[in-house]
C-alpha cells in the first residue's frame, strides 16, 4: 500500500493525564479545555459550496492545559510532536509549513486581528484524534485553543464568531481553503445529536443519532496528499464550474443555486470533470436531506443506502477517494449488519466509517480489523463514535481516570 502512515494516537487522554504533563512543566495548576473531534456522517465537500451537512461529535477530543502569564508570549508544548514553540503575540508570522505550530498562530492571528486583545500563556496541548485522518483534528485544536485562549482574557465571545474565526484561521493563515463545517460542529453540536447544518445561512436542526445503529469509524492508515493540494483544487473546480454555468444562469453564486435538472439542460458549459464535480455537489445536498429525514424516522436502513451512494459519488465523480478507503469500504460493506459506509472528511486516505446494528457492532469491529488489516499489516486504529458535547472546559465532574475512548492500534 502507498502513501504516507497517518499518525494515531495509541494514547488515552485523560483530565488527570494532561493535568499531570502541565503541573510536571509548569509547576501550577492550568484550566482545563477540550473539543470534540466531528466525523460527517453525509454531506462531502457541500459546505464550502454553501450547501447541507449532517455532522456529529465523536468522543475523542483535543485537550489544553492552560495557565495565563503576565506578557504578550505563548509557549506551547505539543505532547503529540514532544515540541515546544514559542510565540510572540505581538510579531506573529507564518512559517507557511502547515505544521501544528501553524493552526496555534492562526488562532491567535485572527483572534487579535478581530480586536480581542490576548494574553500571553503556558500551554499544554494534547488529544486522541487521529491527525489527518479526516476526524477534524485541525479544526478540533483551533476551537479549544480559541475557546482557552478568550477565557485567559476573559472575552467572552458568541459561539457563532468563534466557529467563523477558526475557519478563517485555517483559511487565510494555514492556507487550506476548508468550508465552516467541522468548526461550526465543534462549537455548536449536543451530545447524543447529529446536526443537518445549512452552510450557506447557518441556520441547523438537531435529530438524535439512531437508538440501535453505531457508527464506527475506521483508520484506513495512510493519507496521500498535502492538506491544501488536492482540496483547493476541487473547490476551485467548483468555483470555475459556477462561473461557466454562470455565463447562462443570471445571478448564480454557488452551487447551492443550482438544480440536476438545471445543470443537465446546462451540461454543455462544461467539461466532463466539471460536470462530474458539480453532479456530486447537487446529487450530495439532496441525500444529506434524504439523510436527515431518515434519522427523524429512525429509518437506518435508508440512512445506510444514502451514506453508501454519497461514497459512490465522491469516488467515482468528485474523485477524493483512494483504493485503500475504496477497499476498507467494500470490507466494511461486506459485514454482516453494516447498514452502509463511506470515506469521510477532505479524502485520499484518512478514515471511513459504516452505520452498523449495534448488536452486531464487536463482530464488525473483528471482521474489519482482520480483513483490512492483513491489508494495512497492522490491525487499523478504529472507534465507535459517540455524540459528544461541544467545545468548552473539561467538565469537573468527569473521573480523572474515565478514558474518553477506547483506542485500538
Ligand atoms: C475537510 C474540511 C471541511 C469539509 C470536508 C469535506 O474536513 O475541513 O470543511 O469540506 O473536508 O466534506
């Protein structure tokens, strides 16, 4: 198999572990954040289309330790890259390397840049998401680091801003042109919920994830491309595609103006790839609504086909697939009591996920990890997911040896 090992945590976090890194540092007691990682159980690249997702929380979380000093410097241990970084707050530069320094000065870049002065801080950073793997690790760390970052100045600050702030982090700092998506659901998801998240109003409604279904979520183990690469570049397939249509269709500004019906008529503005681009944006917004109203009726079965034709068209005409989620796909498909499954976040590579009969849910777990990973050589990171609450301080009643999840290498 190609590409590049995705790190996974075989690490537990805990309050207590993160509390024991920062006081063994620091020699003070910090205040305690976290924030879920989100996975998308449907609604591939619509959100920066201005279309609908329908994400929830997972239980793993990213976790700051944080005490204020009396300056304007942050120092940041990262226990993940065992690395400290120093920042000035008052002389922030990129070094344009999209490292996780990177997504910590972007935070405090457009904080600042959006009048909430900071204070300077010791930081310790730590989490159980899977980096890269399609589980928002990034947009998990940006949220908890706002989140700390505003208390330590105590700013308060409308959960709607934080959510846009961080996507600009990323955006204009980091450089990867993501949509609102995965810093929305972080900020704003309840735990036991999935929200279907109107990307261009950000208007959501909450429904409750299945009573007897689980998803599971499974590392595939590699991931094959730059984080900006191939993203931005299908975003600016998806831009280019607007404005040819456009040149026909008065007023259109995205994607989400369009109908199949508008763009089969339109079909000739187009290349084969661009067609291909936009038939999956359209054809993805239905389905996430499709979706949506399956979980209303607790229709898992439908759920499931949905997901299963949303990984079909983003393979075959979004094409951010890879043969090794292709292959752990078909391996999760095959499960008895697998209701559906698909890639999940940016692609080429990272995670999938299957929606399984809870009953069933330890035999699929054995099944994939063997089938899949005689394929990968080892036995893939997987994780049932569990809707978490959003970002905010780790709640104080929560036992410092509870495990936030349960980590298979
Ligand atoms: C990444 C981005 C999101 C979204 C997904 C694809 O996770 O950060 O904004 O576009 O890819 O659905």
């Amino acid at each position: 198999m190609g590409g590049q090992p995705v790190a996974t945590t075989l690490v537990t976090i805990t309050p207590r572990s993160i509390n024991d890194e920062f006081t063994a540092r620091f020699g003070r007691q910090p205040k305690l954040f976290r924030a879920p990682g989100r996975v998308n159980i449907i609604g591939g690249h619509t959100d920066y289309n201005e279309g609908f997702v329908l994400p929830t929380t997972t239980g793993l979380y990213t976790w700051i330790a944080i005490v204020p000093r009396d300056d304007r410097t942050l120092r940041v241990f990262s226990c993940k890259f065992d690395s400290t970084e120093v920042i000035d707050l008052d002389q922030i530069k990129s070094c344009g390397d999209g490292q996780w320094c990177e997504y910590v000065k972007g935070v405090a870049s457009v904080l600042e840049g959006a009048g909430h002065s900071l204070r300077g801080a010791e930081i310790v950073i730590d989490g159980d998401i899977p980096l890269g793997g399609g589980l928002s690790s990034s947009a998990s760390l940006e949220a908890v680091l706002a989140f700390a970052l505003l208390d330590c100045a105590d700013v308060a600050i409308d959960r709607g801003e934080l959510a846009q702030l961080c996507q600009r982090a990323e955006t204009d700092f980091v450089g990867v042109r993501c949509g609102i998506m995965d810093q929305f659901a972080i900020s704003h998801c309840t735990k036991g919920l999935a929200m279907m998240l109107d990307c261009r109003s950000l208007e959501f409604q909450s429904v409750a994830m299945p009573a007897n279904a689980s998803l599971l979520v499974v590392d595939t183990g590699v991931h094959h491309q730059l984080p900006a690469g191939e993203y931005n570049s299908r975003r600016e397939e998806c831009e280019k595609a607007v404005a040819l249509l456009a040149s026909e269709i008065p007023r259109l500004d995205s994607l989400r103006d369009l109908d199949l019906a508008q763009l089969e008529d339109k079909q000739k503005l187009l290349d084969d790839r661009h067609y291909r681009r936009c038939r999956h944006i359209l054809s993805e917004n239905q389905r996430v609504k499709d979706a949506f109203s399956a979980l209303q009726r607790g229709d898992v079965v439908r759920l499931g086909e949905l997901i299963s034709a949303s990984h079909a068209s983003l393979r075959d005409d979004y094409e951010v697939s890879c043969a090794e989620s292709d292959a752990l796909v078909e391996i999760m498909h095959a499960c008895p009591g697998v209701y559906g499954a698909r890639m999940v976040g940016g692609g080429f590579g990272g995670c999938s996920l299957c929606l399984v009969d809870s009953a069933q849910l330890d035999q699929v777990i054995d099944k994939v990890q063997a089938e899949y990973g005689e394929m990968l050589g080892r036995p893939p990171w997987v994780h049932a997911v569990t809707a978490s609450d959003p970002v905010g301080p780790a709640p104080a009643s929560q036992p410092a040896d509870d495990p936030q999840s349960e980590v298979i290498s």
